[in-house]
C-alpha cells in the first residue's frame, strides 16, 4: 500500500469518526431533550393527580363538617324545643314565685 493511500485511509477514517461523534451528539441531544419533555409531562401529570386528590379531600372534609354543622343544628333546635316545653310547663309556677319572690304577697 503506498503513502498516498494510506494517508487517504486515515483521512477517510478520520471523517466517519467525526461523522460518528457528530451522529452521537446529536442523538445525545435527541435524548436530553426527550428526557426533559418527559420530566415536564410527568411532573405536570402528578400536579394534576395531585389537585384532583386535594380536591377530593376537599369536597369529602366539606361534606363531613356539613353533615356534622347539621347535627349540632338538630341537637340545639332539640334542646331549645325541650326548653320551650319545659318553659311552657312551668311558666306559670314560675311567674307566681316571682311575684311571691318580689311583693312578698301569695297570689
């Protein structure tokens, strides 16, 4: 083989190997940016989900303290019909030991 053509060998060589790292960053490049799309979608996918959670708890918290404002709204509506009747029961005994209370006089 002459000078001429080994010389031309290594050239050639030489290209394809640039040709190789060139084709190899690009792809590297391909492959970052591809990755970083992915990170973004699945971050962006797991906020979602997230909300959607935070949501669901929301609603589930906002329904809980409605049913439990309800049931204090029953047992105190209860209790002030309790004390209605018993007011009702004794308003006029009442009334009598107040007047006693206060004039002295039995009516």
């Amino acid at each position: 083989m002459e000078y001429i053509d080994m010389v031309g060998q290594i050239i050639a060589a030489e290209h394809r190997a640039k040709a190789l790292a060139q084709e190899g960053a690009r792809r590297g490049e391909e492959l970052r940016a591809g990755l970083e799309q992915e990170k973004a979608s699945l971050r962006e996918s797991c906020l979602a989900r997230a909300k959607t959670r935070v949501e669901m708890v929301r609603q589930a918290e906002q329904a809980k303290a409605e049913r439990k404002i309800a049931r204090l709204d029953e047992a105190q509506r209860q209790a002030l019909a309790r004390m209605e009747e018993v007011y009702e029961k004794n308003r006029a005994g009442w009334t009598d030991t107040l007047f006693t209370m206060i004039t002295g006089v039995e009516p």
